[in-house]
C-alpha cells in the first residue's frame, strides 16, 4: 500500500456549490434534461501543467489519464482513474478532468460545505504528484491551512486574495523549483 512520499507537482481549485452537485450527479437543473456534467472545468492555460499529472495516454486522441490515490479514514488507500479532456469546439478554453465523483477522497459533505461557505471559508480539490509518481487526491479546508507547508499555505492565501470573485480559485506549484502559475 502506497505512502505519499514529498509533493512534486500541485493543482488544487476551489470547490464550489456546483461542483457538489457534480458529485452528486445532479448538476443540471432540470432533471428532466439529464444529470449535468461530472467534470470540473479548467481554464487549458493550466494543460501543459496538468499533463505531467495526467501523464498516461488514454485511448482517445486529446485524453491522458492517471491513477489517484487517496488515504481513507480507516488507514487504507483508495484509488481511481481519472480522465483530463482537451477543449472541446463548445468550450474551446477549457480543460476538463472527468470521472471527479469516482474520487472518494473529493466526495463533500454537502452540510458541512454549506455552512462553510456561508462564513466565506473555501474549499478545494487537490491533486499532488509524489516524487515517486504516485497522485493523491484530497480536500483541503482554508481554515486548515496552518496545518500546511509555510509556503504552500501562502500561496493559497495569495491565490485567494487575488482571484476575482467571480472566479474559481486555483493554482499550481512545482514543489522542487518552488515555481507556482499564475505566478
């Protein structure tokens, strides 16, 4: 069983209210119309980075996969496959990463996230890139972030500082260089 070892390569986007629903399969608004989409959007400025996550071929053209791990409460580690997307001729400026709901590690309790928001405390999803190449997935709680490396919780702090409102907040860090986009 796989243990984290020291981050090399980090996404980490803000969760919101719509994304939990994406989860949830039930993004659209009309249920009629179908569940919505299980993907979260990312801006394709983010894709050469987020290919050396997703850094295996999948077998469609425009499609890498990689295997997430996540470590579950009762000590055990988890995994799943998950898909990143090129643009598509509808959103041609963006990236998808499919399958989020197959991640347990990213699975909200929707209470909890409500009330959370409500006092404008962020969530996010994030991914990290071992040093022996292993992905792991997990939530990360703006009010934890003092449990976190000093200068990856600054970053996040910036970050949040920084992005528009009506944005969601996202970043990356290639951990060994210290180099973070958007810088």
């Amino acid at each position: 069983m796989p243990k984290p070892g020291v981050p090399d390569l980090v996404f980490f986007q803000e969760v919101k209210s719509g994304d939990v629903l994406k989860l949830k399969g039930k993004s659209n608004v009309d249920e009629a119309a179908g569940g919505g989409a299980r993907d979260l959007r990312i801006p394709k400025q983010f894709g050469t980075f987020l290919e050396g996550i997703f850094a295996k071929p999948g077998t469609e053209k425009g499609v890498s996969l990689c295997t997430v791990h996540w470590e579950n409460k009762d000590g055990s580690v988890g995994h799943a496959e998950m898909e990143l997307w090129r643009p598509t001729g509808a959103r041609p400026a963006e990236l998808r990463i499919a399958r989020i709901g197959d991640v347990l590690a990213w699975q909200v309790d929707e209470a909890a996230f409500k009330a959370d928001e409500a006092k404008g405390r962020r969530w996010f999803f994030l991914l990290v890139k071992d040093s022996n190449g292993v992905v792991w997935a997990r939530l990360l709680y703006e009010t934890n972030l003092d449990g976190e490396d000093s200068q990856f919780r600054e970053y996040v702090r910036r970050r949040i500082r920084e992005t528009p409102g009506n944005e969601s907040i996202r970043g990356t860090i290639r951990w060994k260089e210290w180099t973070v986009e958007p810088p």
